[in-house]
C-alpha cells in the first residue's frame, strides 16, 4: 500500500532539489488515479502552508497525437504557483533552467478567467467566463527518468508543471467566436533558426476551449475538488510535441492568427 503522505513529501523534496524518483506505479502496482490525486492535494497543502500562492492551474495531455508517445491517454492537471507564472508584456523571455529537473517546452494556449467556471456550463457560458487569451510556453519537467512513467506517477508529479510564461494577453472579445477561431489556430515551433513541429488548436481535445470545459467537468467532480477562481490563469495543454530544452537553446512559436503574439525564449547559459 502507498503511504500517501510519505510520497507527497518525497515528491515535493525532489520537486525542490531537481532529483529523481523511482516510479510509484513501479513500487506499488496498485498506485491509481484516485491515489495520485489524494498525493497531488498533500503536495498542494503543503506548499500553501509554506507560503506558496496558487496562480491557476495547468491542463496536461490534452494533445491526442502524443498520447501514444508517453504511454498517458487521458489529461491530468496540477496547480500554477505565482512563482512559476511569468506573465509577458513583450513576446520575448530569457529563462533559467535550473532548478527542473528532464526540462521540455511545450507551445500551448492560456486563459485568464474574469469568473468562476462550473461544470454544468456549456462552450457559449465557459467563454463568458474568460477575460483574455494569450499565446504562452509552458516548460514542463518530469522527476521520472527519461520520461516514463505511467499516468497516475505524473499526476502525482505536478502534472509535469515547471514553469508558466504567458505572452501578451488580448481581450476574449476581439474573438467573434473563441472555440472555433482557436481550435484552427496554427502554430510553428523553431529551435535555434530550424522548424521542429507543428500543431493546431484542434490537437487538445478539439480545442482550447473545449479542453477547458471538460477539465472545469473532470475537476469538480473529484471529492475534494480545487477552487477556480476569478483572476486564475488556465493553461489548456501543449499543440505539439514537448521538446527538450537546454542552456544556450533558442526557441520561437509563429502563429496563423496576428491577433495572438508568437514568442520567442532564449535559455539561459548554464
């Protein structure tokens, strides 16, 4: 039997020291979901009690396409800390990388919501929900080596949150129709001058908005589910693969739709 609070420990020392873990799915083949959350929500206590400040939440493995990758076939989510959110009023960043542990970057969309969503809303009443849209990277890392793990082991792990860094924000109603015109948005992803994917809005459970509705529906029916409030930034899941990062990379995003800002992030030298 996993012993909860003694995993959530272990879990957030390596999130502090950037060290690795054996597998909790490997220790305990009974390790679930239903566990992992129960972990996830220890780990979010304890940093709330250290001084920790909840800024939103990020969604995971909303991308279809990569779930054969990763072995993971349904999303996870883990809380935004106002530590690891960056929030850009220009589409240029330079980041450190240390401090994560396995560090990928991930081309994604985020949403300010200016209330609070509930489950029983449809698409039309989520959008009344949200502030803004802005193109951001998340850089998510894993305390799993080689990125292998099972879904419950990275829900455990923050859901594979790093950091947060969130481009310049536009008003949702410049948007005639939010759901459609950002479920075909595009996007290239560039690494040092050269394209390495490509993706589109579609790619995360059919859209932005439509990965943030069932999350809002897969978060408030949990037993003790996490508030979301007014003010809470929602990131909706990677367009493209996660690629790995290092010091000295330079990375940038282009965007079929010039209301949105591409972004470029430089990593810092080691």
């Amino acid at each position: 039997m996993t012993d909860i609070d003694a995993l959530a420990r272990e879990l957030l020392r390596a999130a502090d020291t950037g060290t690795l873990l054996p597998l909790p799915s490997d220790r305990d083949p009974a390790f679930d979901l239903a566990q992992a959350f129960e972990v996830a929500d220890r780990m979010r206590v304890a940093r709330i009690a250290r001084g920790d400040i909840p800024a939103g939440y990020k969604i995971g493995f909303t991308n279809r396409k990569i779930w054969p990758l990763y072995g993971v076939y349904a999303p996870i989510w883990s809380t935004v800390w106002r530590h690891t959110l960056q929030l850009l009023d220009e589409p240029r960043v330079r980041v450190s990388l240390a401090g994560l542990s396995q560090p990928r970057i991930e081309p994604e969309i985020a949403f300010g919501l200016k209330a609070e969503p509930r489950a029983t809303m449809d698409k039309a009443e989520i959008v009344r929900c949200i502030d803004w849209v802005a193109h951001g990277f998340e850089i998510v890392h894993t305390h799993f080596a080689d990125w292998r793990f099972r879904r419950g082991d990275c829900f455990a792990d923050d859901a594979l949150h790093g950091r947060l860094i969130v481009g310049p924000r536009v008003p949702i109603d410049r948007f005639a129709d939010p759901a459609a015109e950002l479920r075909a948005l595009q996007v290239e992803l560039w690494r040092d001058g050269q394209v390495i994917d490509r993706g589109v809005g579609s790619n995360v459970l059919d859209g932005p908005v439509d990965a943030l509705r069932q999350w809002v529906e897969a978060m408030q029916a949990q037993l003790r589910p996490w508030p979301i409030r007014a003010g809470d930034v929602v990131t909706t899941g990677t367009l493209t693969d996660a690629w790995p990062m290092a010091a000295g990379m330079r990375f940038e995003t282009r965007l079929s739709d010039p209301r949105l800002s591409g972004l470029t992030l430089e990593c810092a030298p080691s």
